[in-house]
C-alpha cells in the first residue's frame, strides 16, 4: 500500500479557492474566530516539541527558505495557532516542528527539525483524544518513534494537510471526497461495481471510524447495527423482522449482516445484486 494516490488528492484539495466578497470575508473570518475560540478551549494545549539544545526563532524565519509553503499557509487550518508578537513565536511552524534555531543555522540540516510525517509525536501532542484513538484494539497503524526513529505505515499527513486549506482532506468544498482518500490506500474497496452499494456515496465513514475503533475492520459498530442505521424498516406483522422487503426472522440470529453467506460484499460487488459475494 503506497500513499502516492493520496498526495494528487491533496493537490487536488490544494487547487480549490474559496471566493467570497471581502466585506463577507472579514465577517466570516469574526464568526470563525469566536467559534474557534470556544472549540479551541475544549482542547488541550501543551507544550510544543522540544529538540535538545535549539530555541524557537518564529515563523517569518521560515520564510527565507520555505517560501513556497509560507506563502501559502494563510488558509490552512492551522494558521489559526499563528500570532504576532515576540511572546507568539512558539506558535505557528515550530508547535509541529520545534524549535528551529539550529535548524536555521545550519542552513537547513534534517536531523536538526521534527518532520511529523515520521512521528505523530507532535500532533498528539495538541490532539490527545485522537492518540486515544489510535490506542484502540484496531487502528490504523501510524505509531511511530519520537523524532521518526521508526517508519509508521501510515502517517496523520496520508489524511491531513498541514500547510494549506482544511485539515481534513476532501471534507467540506473539495472537489474530491473523503472516500477518495481511504481509497487511494485501499483500491479494492473503490470499484467500479457493477451492484454498488449507494451506502459508499455517504463516504467510507459512515461505517469505518478513520482513526481506530473497539470494533474489528474499525468499524463503527460491531453489529448488525451498523447496516441498520439505514436499513431500519417498520414492522407491520408482530414477530416479523422486515429488511428490504424480505422476511429476515430466522436470519437474523446467524450472525450479522455481512456475515459468511449473507451480504459478504458490503462495498459491492461484481456478480450479486444483493451483495451475497
Ligand atoms: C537557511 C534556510 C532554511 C531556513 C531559514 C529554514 N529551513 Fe527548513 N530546510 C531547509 C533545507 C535546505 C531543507 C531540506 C533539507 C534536505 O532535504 O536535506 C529543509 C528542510 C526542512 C524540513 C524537512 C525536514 C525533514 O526531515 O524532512 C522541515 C520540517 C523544515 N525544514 C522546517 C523549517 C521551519 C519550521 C523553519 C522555520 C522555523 C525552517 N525550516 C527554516 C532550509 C531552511
Ligand atoms: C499542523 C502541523 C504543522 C504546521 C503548523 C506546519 N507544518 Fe510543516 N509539516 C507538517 C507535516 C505533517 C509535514 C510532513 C508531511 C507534509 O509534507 O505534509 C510537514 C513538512 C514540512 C516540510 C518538509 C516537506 C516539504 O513539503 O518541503 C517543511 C519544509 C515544512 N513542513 C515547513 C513548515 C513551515 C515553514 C510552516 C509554517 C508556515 C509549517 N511547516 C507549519 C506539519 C506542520
Ligand atoms: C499546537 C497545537 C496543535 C498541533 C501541534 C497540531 N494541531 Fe491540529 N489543531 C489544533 C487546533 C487548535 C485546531 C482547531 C483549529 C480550528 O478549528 O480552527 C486543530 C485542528 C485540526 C484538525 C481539523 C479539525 C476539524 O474539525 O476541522 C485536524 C485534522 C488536525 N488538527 C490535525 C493535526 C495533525 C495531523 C497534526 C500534526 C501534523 C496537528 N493537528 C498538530 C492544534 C494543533
Ligand atoms: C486514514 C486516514 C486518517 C489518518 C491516518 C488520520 N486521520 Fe484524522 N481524520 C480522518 C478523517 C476522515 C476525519 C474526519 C472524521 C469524520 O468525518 O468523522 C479525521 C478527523 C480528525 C480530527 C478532527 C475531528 C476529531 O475527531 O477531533 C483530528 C484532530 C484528527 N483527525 C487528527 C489526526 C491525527 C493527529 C492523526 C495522526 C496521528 C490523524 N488524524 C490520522 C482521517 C485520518
Ligand atoms: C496511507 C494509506 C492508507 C490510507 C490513506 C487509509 N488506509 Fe486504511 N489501512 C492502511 C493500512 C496499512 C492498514 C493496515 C492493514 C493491515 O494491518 O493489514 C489499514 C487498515 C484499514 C482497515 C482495517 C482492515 C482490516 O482488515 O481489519 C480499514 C477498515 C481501513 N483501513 C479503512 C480505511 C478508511 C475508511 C480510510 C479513509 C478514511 C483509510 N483506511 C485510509 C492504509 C491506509
Ligand atoms: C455500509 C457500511 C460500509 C461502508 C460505507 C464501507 N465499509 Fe468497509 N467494511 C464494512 C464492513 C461491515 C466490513 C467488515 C467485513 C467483514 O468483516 O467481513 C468492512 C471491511 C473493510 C475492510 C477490510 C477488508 C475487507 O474487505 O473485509 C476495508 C479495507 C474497508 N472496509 C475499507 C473501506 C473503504 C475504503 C470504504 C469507503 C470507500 C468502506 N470500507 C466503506 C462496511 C462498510
Ligand atoms: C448510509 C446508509 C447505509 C448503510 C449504513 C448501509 N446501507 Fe445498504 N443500502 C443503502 C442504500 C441507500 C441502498 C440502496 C437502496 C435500497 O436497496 O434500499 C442499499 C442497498 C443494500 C443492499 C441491496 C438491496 C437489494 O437487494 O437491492 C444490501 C444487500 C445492503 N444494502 C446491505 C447492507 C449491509 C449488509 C449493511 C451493513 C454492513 C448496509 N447495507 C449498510 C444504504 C445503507
């Protein structure tokens, strides 16, 4: 499984520009800021990553090497850790990178920045509920030694941007979905199929937890009930489980849904209008 599908989604997400008349824009920006700064106190904020030995320099020092990812830094989710001011200076590129000076000083050497495509270290730093997740008995394996010792098959960047537009790839206005994302990694799952599941044009997360889950396969629930959040249907004959139209009684009771024999072939399939296999 390679991530390389996952960077031209994220350039596809990076493409997009929002146009919005600037007097809205202002008050669009006034009305995020106040409900960002209710969101942002529900979240725990500690202490950027430390590298033995440098001090912070703040973000405009980047500037001189690293036009092409300033520049564009603005929209990015997480400009809104940026401040101005001297007291400001730990927060912008160095609460994801550390502190930069011997970095800067040596003109540009790799061992002396945190990289957190190689460890999640950092972002589990501000985002401890989602480390949580990743402790869960299924997870997508993204652990990685501190400073990026180890190589993690998956990093928090497959899914996320950091440096422009939203954090959550292929959310909200992207031209490209969420699923795109998951199924660059897993093309399997993508299709085409010629007996599609329209559950999939809800996107991968209506069934999988994207981060990890109590659940085998990440799913959100471990049941039947993860199909019968949408395929809940009325029961008209007391003693009758309806689904689909079908009398489901007896089957019920043999296991879940997407059980060996039943709908196997959740994400579609080739062969079997009924997604057996
Ligand atoms: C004097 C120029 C210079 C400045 C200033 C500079 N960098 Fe770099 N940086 C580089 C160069 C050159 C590389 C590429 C090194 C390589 O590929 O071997 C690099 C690489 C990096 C990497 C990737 C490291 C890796 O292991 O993949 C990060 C992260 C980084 N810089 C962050 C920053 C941050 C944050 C700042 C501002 C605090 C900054 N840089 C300021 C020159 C600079
Ligand atoms: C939310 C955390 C976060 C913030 C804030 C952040 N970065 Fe990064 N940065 C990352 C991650 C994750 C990677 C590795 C994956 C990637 O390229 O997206 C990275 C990679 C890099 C690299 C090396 C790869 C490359 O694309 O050249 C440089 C240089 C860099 N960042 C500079 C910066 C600068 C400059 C800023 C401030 C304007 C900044 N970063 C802010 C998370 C962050
Ligand atoms: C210094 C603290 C800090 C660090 C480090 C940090 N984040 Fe965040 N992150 C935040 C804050 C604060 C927000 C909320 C910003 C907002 O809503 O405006 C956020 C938002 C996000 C969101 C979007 C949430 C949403 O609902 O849209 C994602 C995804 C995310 N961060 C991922 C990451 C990843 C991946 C990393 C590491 C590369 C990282 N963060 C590092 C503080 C941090
Ligand atoms: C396999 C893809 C994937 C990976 C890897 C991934 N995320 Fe996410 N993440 C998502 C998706 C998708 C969402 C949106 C959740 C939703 O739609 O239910 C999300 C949401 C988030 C959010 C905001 C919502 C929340 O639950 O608070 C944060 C913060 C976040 N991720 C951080 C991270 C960090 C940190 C890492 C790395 C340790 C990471 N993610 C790795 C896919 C991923
Ligand atoms: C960068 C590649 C990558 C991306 C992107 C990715 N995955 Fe994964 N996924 C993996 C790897 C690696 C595993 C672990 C496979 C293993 O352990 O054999 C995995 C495991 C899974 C599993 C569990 C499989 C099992 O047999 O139990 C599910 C379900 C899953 N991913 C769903 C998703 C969803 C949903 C998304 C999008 C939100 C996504 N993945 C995005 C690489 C990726
Ligand atoms: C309607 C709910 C549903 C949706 C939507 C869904 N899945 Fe699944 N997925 C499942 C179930 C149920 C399983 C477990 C099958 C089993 O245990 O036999 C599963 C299993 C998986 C597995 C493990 C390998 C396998 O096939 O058993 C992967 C990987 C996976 N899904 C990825 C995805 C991706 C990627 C998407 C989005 C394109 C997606 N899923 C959308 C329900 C769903
Ligand atoms: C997000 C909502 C949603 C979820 C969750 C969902 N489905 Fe569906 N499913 C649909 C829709 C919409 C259709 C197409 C319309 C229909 O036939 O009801 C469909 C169709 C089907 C069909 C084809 C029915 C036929 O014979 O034409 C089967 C079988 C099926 N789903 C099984 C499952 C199973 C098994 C699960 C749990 C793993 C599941 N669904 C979860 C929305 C969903």
């Amino acid at each position: 499984m390679r991530a390389r599908p996952v960077e031209e989604n994220r350039r596809f997400a990076r493409g997009r520009r929002m146009i919005v008349p600037l007097g809205g824009a202002c008050a669009v920006a006034l009305v995020a800021f106040v409900a960002n700064s209710c969101a942002v106190s529900t979240r725990t904020i500690v202490a950027p990553p430390q590298i033995a030995g440098a001090e912070f320099v703040g973000s405009e020092a980047c500037a001189d090497c690293h036009e092409n990812i300033t520049d564009r830094f603005h929209n990015a989710t997480h400009a809104n850790l940026m401040a101005a001011g001297e007291n400001a200076k730990d927060i912008g590129c160095e609460s994801c990178h550390g502190a930069s000076s011997l970095h800067v000083e040596s003109g540009g050497e790799r061992a002396t920045v945190i990289n957190p495509s190689r460890s999640p270290a950092t972002c589990f730093g501000c985002h401890l509920d989602i480390r949580g997740a990743f402790s869960l008995p299924h997870a997508h394996p993204v652990t990685g030694g501190p400073l990026g010792t180890t190589t993690a098959r998956v990093s928090c960047s497959d899914c996320h941007a950091s440096h422009e537009g939203p954090a959550i790839l292929g959310g909200g206005l992207a031209i490209e979905s969420e699923a795109d994302t998951c199924t660059g990694c897993h093309p399997a799952q993508r299709g085409p199929f010629v007996f599609e599941h329209e559950a999939l044009r809800e996107g991968c997360t209506v069934c999988h937890q994207p981060h990890g889950s109590v659940n085998a396969a990440l799913l959100t629930e471990r049941d039947s009930t993860v199909c019968m959040k949408c395929h809940f249907q009325e029961q008209t004959a007391p003693g009758t489980i309806l689904i689909g139209g079908r009398d489901h009684t007896s089957l019920l009771a043999r296991g879940t849904c997407f059980s060996t024999g039943c709908h196997e072939a959740v994400h579609g399939s080739q062969v079997n209008s009924s997604l057996r296999y």
